[in-house]
C-alpha cells in the first residue's frame, strides 16, 4: 500500500528546509518530513477568533461562564495566584508564546557562546521525556544510528530503540582509569559513522553518573563533533539539560554544550532539550521545552521545525498543561526565585560533598570504585566482584536502603533525596550488602 499524498503544508516546510538548510532536511525521519503543523485546522481558526470575534466567539472546545472557563469551586479552591484562563483554557500546541519568550531569554543569558547565532524559539514538551520522543519522532527511522554513553537514563532506549527501532551504539562513559570524561573514546566512536547520518546523545550533568566534563573537555566534545560534521557526517546532536545548573565542582562546564554546537556547522543540528522539571524542582508539573540551532539557521528554516514539532503534538497529546506552564512562567519572572533556586542548589552541594567524603573511604576500597561525579543529583558505585543486582536486593531487604542497579557492577545513589545525616549509615550499609554478596 502506497503512503497517502504529502500534506501541502508539510510540503511546504520541507521546501524551506531544503532551500535554507538541505543537509536538515535529509536528517529528517520519514515521520518527520511528513509532518506538519495544521495551520488552519481547528486550533488556528480558534487563535485567530481569540482576536478578532469581538460579538461572539462560537470556536473553542471549551465551556465558558462570566467571560471565563468554567469551573468547579471544589477544583478552584486548591489553585492561589492564578486566573481561570491561566488554568483551565487549553494552551497553544507551540506553548504559552510568552513563556516561550522567557525560556529563550533564560537560555540566552545562560549560553554566552551562541553570540548572535539564531535558533529556534522554544516549543513547550510534556517534560525532558516528551522532548525525546519528539526527537525520535522527527529524525529516526527504523534502522537509524544512535550513538551514546554506556552509562545513560534508561528512556532513551525505550524511545528511541523499542518505540521506533532505531540502532545503539555504545562507548564508555569513563577513561580506564576513572580520571574523567572519554573523550577519546567518543572521538573513535564518532569516526565509524563518517559520512552517514547519527543521532548523538550528550546528557550532562549525567544520570546515572553523575558527572559533568571539565571546561577542557567539553572543548574536546564540540571540536570532535564539529570535525565530523566537517568531514561529512549528518550530526543531530541532543543535548539534554535535564539537571543544568547543579554543578558543585569549579572545574566543570556550566555552559550548554548547545550553544557552540548550535553554531558549529550546516552539517550539525543541535537539539536542546531542557525544562523546568529539575532547574525549578517541579518535577510534578511536567514543563519541559526543544529548541534547534544550526550554523546558517534562518527564520523560515527553524519555523519549519516548530511547525512540524508542534504538529506531532498536536497529534498526540494536542497541548501541554495550561497551569504548569502559567506557574513556570510565574516562578520565572518572580523576584526571589533565583535566590530561592540558589539555597536549594547549596543544599544538593552540600549532600554531595558529603558524599564524596563517604563514598570514598579506604574501608570500602575493597568494595567499589567510584566513577566521578561532580554535579546533578547522582553518583554510581563500580562494585568489585558483585552482582550490582544482587547487592541491591540484600541492600534494601537487610538494610532498607533503596538504591538502583545498572549492569552488572553500576550500583546507582542519588544523593538528591538523603539527608546529610543519612549518607554515612547509605554507604556503610552498602558496603555490608556488597561483603555479604560476596561471602567475605
């Protein structure tokens, strides 16, 4: 059976790509080009009455009352600050457009490295997750190369490999000697897909390790990417900064790897994803947001990608969540909210040093080796001569600890969530669970 007729509209996204930005549009998945965003379908005649229907407006799929939505005062009671068309109106499939407006400042102000390079505006996504399948959605096809880190956040392959089939490839988070980022590593691993299409995934600070490069190696990172793209290959480059901003070490990057990506070549698209989830600790309102930059990116080319982006939500989920959004933009533009995001940030800091502290005893030399962590809400343990399942299970049933097991020897601690006072009873007990594995 044929595929039915290219949609005019979505035809005409893709004639934009291909005259602003060819190489874009080849990276696209067969879903993607297909894609579009219905611009007069029932939610763009709705907008443009919003405007313009002064007597009447007969449009939205909503019920109204006293100029308002309608609603339930056994729901209203449980909302403060907020009117009823900040809560109960549905939001634009793009996002709240003056939300979108003070992401992309945010995003700005925090990646001095983009200059005056253009990027798209910020589409609002029902969190980080969202984001990726958004991702998957327009680039990968069944058969399409994924590079990652051996050490990654399990969701990635639930998207991207059993929801579209696309391949993984692999290469290891750390150098042998646990000293830092492998940058070589990642260079070779590059170098095999040279002139073909990849899908690379950056994650820092990283979960499950924890771990942000240095300034030297995120220098390493970019330029490694960039001669790829140079020599050829179709790069689309995810930077996910689901924990940006908790960086507890002066040595790491805390600028986006986005922003010299975003510039680096015509031949690497770089997709921020990003949110509010874990940068304002509202991991329940689920506000997260995809962004695109590429060298040469112009304003027909990018507006091609929001369309098709706002298009496949549209599609499945139809809009974000109208109160997250109302809420995310009240916390962004509220005075006290960067000293308030501050002091939380301190405290995850201080857990941490914490953490290094116990983790890394000489007692427990036996146990495990500790892969570096400098930043966002986790650490792993490299366990010797354990089951890191095993050791999970006698952990939790002899000393009602949680913790989660990755691989065979990745036993995985989120700090994030133990008081300072817990974190030495955590690692001695694990030390216990690993010895009684172990039988010595």
């Amino acid at each position: 059976m044929s595929a039915a007729p290219l949609h005019p509209l979505a035809q005409a996204a893709n004639e934009a790509l291909a005259k602003d930005c060819p190489a874009v549009l080849g990276m696209l998945s067969e879903r993607g080009k297909r894609f579009f965003f219905p611009a007069k379908g029932i939610l763009a005649q709705g907008a443009e009455a919003k405007q313009k229907a002064k007597t009447a407006n007969a449009t939205v799929g909503i019920a109204t009352e006293n100029g308002a939505p309608m609603h339930l005062a056994c729901v209203h009671k449980y909302y403060q600050g907020l009117a009823p068309t900040e809560i109960y109106d549905y939001a634009p499939s793009y996002g709240k457009p003056e939300l979108r407006t003070a992401w992309a400042r945010k995003q700005r102000a925090q990646t001095p490295s983009l200059g005056d390079q253009p990027t798209s505006n910020p589409v609002v996504t029902n969190a980080l997750t969202h984001g990726l399948g958004l991702v998957g959605d327009l680039f990968l096809d069944p058969g399409d190369e994924v590079l990652s880190s051996d050490l990654m956040w399990e969701n990635y392959n639930l998207n991207w490999e059993t929801r579209l089939g696309a391949h993984y490839n692999y290469y290891p988070f750390f150098d042998a000697g646990l000293r830092g980022y492998n940058l070589k590593g990642f260079g070779e691993a590059l170098a095999r897909f040279r002139g073909r299409k990849l899908v690379v995934s950056l994650n820092f600070p990283n979960n499950p390790s924890g771990y942000t490069p240095t300034r030297a190696e995120a220098r390493g990172i970019c330029d490694a990417l960039k001669a790829e793209a140079d020599a050829g290959t179709r790069l689309v480059v995810v930077v996910d900064d689901a924990y940006y901003g908790m960086f507890f070490d002066d040595a790491c990057e805390t600028e986006s790897l986005f922003g010299r990506l975003a510039r680096a070549s015509e031949n690497l698209l770089a997709v921020k994803i990003d949110g509010a989830t874990k940068e304002e600790f509202v991991w329940g309102l689920r506000v997260g947001f995809i962004t695109f930059g590429v060298k040469n990116g112009t304003a027909a080319a990018y507006k091609a990608l929001e369309d098709k982006t706002a298009g496949l939500i549209r599609a499945y989920v139809s809009n974000i969540s109208n109160p997250g959004q109302s809420i995310v933009l009240k916390a962004l533009n509220d005075p006290e909210f960067h000293a308030q995001q501050a002091e939380k940030v301190a405290l995850l800091r201080s857990r941490a040093a914490a953490t290094a502290r116990e983790c890394r005893k000489a007692e427990y030399a036996d146990c495990w080796d500790v892969y570096p962590f400098n930043s966002g809400y986790f650490m792993c343990l490299r366990l010797k001569e354990a089951d890191a399942d095993t050791v999970r299970v006698r952990l939790l049933d002899d000393h009602g600890v949680g913790t989660i097991a990755l691989g065979k020897q990745e036993l995985r601690i989120a700090f994030s969530c133990l008081t300072e006072a817990q974190i030495p009873a955590v690692f001695a007990s694990a030390a216990k669970a690993v010895r009684a594995v172990r039988g010595r």
